[in-house]
C-alpha cells in the first residue's frame, strides 16, 4: 500500500506510524526503507535532534500537514541538523496526515519527497486529504481483523497447552479480551484477580512476580528474539491446588503493523481441574451405554471404584459390572489402563 502511495503522488517514500496516547511508537511500516533502517532512524540522536519533529506533534489530530504550514522551511533547510537528518534517509519535504483509530491509537501517514521532487503542491495537497478517509478505513478494519486473529490464534495455542484461562492484554496489560474460564477464575477471586487496572494475587511477591511478567510480554516486540519460559504459580487462599500462570507475546498474525492491538497473552491453568471426557463422546466412540459413560466418566473424576459408583449413583456390584463392559468395550484390562484411556478423550 505504501509503495502504491508514494506511486502515486511521485514521491520517493512514505511511512505509516501508530502510536498510543502517550506517544509511544506501537508499529511502523516504511517504503521502500527496510524496517530495521527505520527503527535506528526513529531511534538515532539525529532523529531525536531534528527541530522539525516537536511541529509534527503539535499538529491538530485527524487534520492534513506539510512542512510550509508548520515552519519556515527556509529557515528549516539552513539549519545543520535538518540538513543530518534528511541525508540520514535522502529526503527533504513531508505532506501527511493526524489519524485518530478506533482503539485510542494515532496514525500517521506521510509522503517523503527529495529536493530534486520538491514540496507538496497545492493539488497533491488536496489529493492527498481525499485520500486519508479511505486510508483511516482500511487501518481501522485491519485493526479489527488483527484482533479477531490474535484472538483464535490464542485460543488454538490455548488449547494445544491445555490452558483454562486465556486473556488477551492490550499494551496497557488491561484485558482486550478473554474467555468464559477466564473470567469465572477472575470472579472466584481465589489467588488472582484484575482490579484498579492490574492484576494481582494475594501475596506481594507474587504479585511483583506477575505484574513483571506482564511488562516483560508487552515490551517484547522483536520477532527474531526467543522468548523465555515465564511461568507462574499463584496460590488460592481456598487451599486447592495453584493456578500456573503463563505470560507469552501475542502470537504473530502476519499483520500489518505488530502490536498495533494485543501486546501480550496470559494462560492460567487451574492445577485443580479434573477435565472428563463427555457423555456424548464416549457413547460414540466405544458404543458405551449412558450408564456405563456415567461410571467411566467418574472413574476419571475419582480413580477409585467404590468412590466412582457413588458418584455416579450405583451399588457397588453393579459398578463391577459395569467397569467389566467398560474393559470389553474399550480394550482395556485394567482399572488404571482405562482411566489412563479415558483421559486423554478428556
């Protein structure tokens, strides 16, 4: 897009940044400079001693600019660190555009021209405010399809760790979203909970602990880099076992601009849990009838016979029956054989 842009207003570059609301870069996407030249640029002393950029800022949000509008660009051109910074990336005019998106982050859109390309004219001026609705558009739609990715990718990775909870955080570690199990954990308010904007469990170091985790996955923006175990676990006042706690960066979505929505995910396993395998699933799989569905799906929950049947209401004989049928059916021979069966169904 970017390239199709500088195209068409004969530009030689062109750069879309976001930025959150304290102006903390979240993405960039330059043409034709590679991404890495870019980010030192952004960077490099050079960058950050150009007197130009503190007029950038300053100009309205969702509004058009370029360099005569804002500054004297004579006075600009003379001065040496101007003169650094556009032989730094070989260009000398902007004309860009203030975007307000959706979710509280600011675009910037902007043309690069040469010396020997000149200033924006009064016609690439006004070509260049049409455009900007549509290119609003189109970022403010792939933010939302970012997210719907990130979001069944973090399920998928989810259930492949065998995680109960899984919440999505924006870059501010606030919840962007999270499932069903996420939030009956939150609500138990057994170990952890989100409040006041944070999250945080019933012992300091934990909570020091958690809270770190959480900074680390939203700092870590470098796809290149290996990401190190950081794992949790946060003990529950009720006395059952803890919850382990896992906080990964977002997946990558192949988006447009990384991290342009959710920073970071968390896991919280509940070591707790005894996960069944379902009536339906077990009748279908081994032609079990729902009574002895009912006695293997107990059998799991408590690995012994006697405490099985009374769980799943039967005398005690009539559970042996039925665990000799589970056996036949299911080509096990053992009471641990099938358990070990069952559960992996679970």
């Amino acid at each position: 897009m970017l390239q199709r842009i500088s195209q068409s207003f004969g530009t030689t570059g062109s750069l879309i940044q976001i930025s959150d609301s304290a102006g903390v870069m979240l993405g960039l996407a330059t043409f034709p400079y590679p991404e890495e030249f870019s980010l030192r640029y952004f960077a490099s002393e050079v960058c950050r001693s150009d007197p130009r950029f503190p007029y950038f800022a300053r100009a309205a949000p969702n509004s058009i600019y370029y360099d005569r509008a804002l500054f004297d660009v004579e006075e600009m051109n003379r001065d040496p660190r101007c003169r650094a910074s556009n032989d730094a990336i070989g260009t000398k005019y902007s004309l860009g555009a203030f975007m307000g998106l959706p979710d509280g982050t600011t675009a910037v859109v902007t043309l690069l021209s040469t010396d020997a390309e000149g200033e924006a004219s009064p016609q690439a001026i006004k070509a260049f405010g049409r455009l900007m609705p549509h290119i609003r558009s189109a970022l403010s739609l792939g933010q939302i399809v970012e997210r719907g990715a990130t979001t069944q990718l973090a399920l998928l990775d989810a259930l492949a760790r065998r995680a109960d909870g899984v919440i999505l955080l924006d870059r501010k570690g606030a919840p962007a979203f999270m499932n069903e199990a996420a939030r009956d954990i939150l609500a138990a308010g057994d170990g952890i909970a989100f409040a006041a904007g944070t999250f945080a469990t019933r012992r300091g170091p934990e909570t020091r602990r958690l809270r770190k985790m959480i900074g680390d996955g939203i700092a870590f923006v470098a796809p290149s880099e290996s990401w190190p175990s950081s794992e949790l676990l946060v003990a529950r006042p009720s006395g059952q076992r803890p919850y382990l706690v896992r906080v990964l960066p977002a997946p990558p979505t192949e988006r447009f601009l990384d991290h342009s929505g959710v920073a970071c995910v968390m896991h919280i396993h509940d070591l707790a849990a005894v996960r069944v395998p379902a009536t339906p699933l077990l009748i279908a799989a081994f032609g079990f009838t729902e009574r002895e569905a009912d006695l293997a799906i107990a059998l799991v929950r408590y690995t012994n016979l006697a405490g099985a049947a009374a769980n799943a209401g039967m005398a005690l004989n009539t559970a042996r029956n039925h665990l000799q049928a589970i056996f036949r059916k299911s080509g096990t021979a053992s009471q641990a054989e099938a358990i070990q069966l069952l559960s992996r169904l679970a």
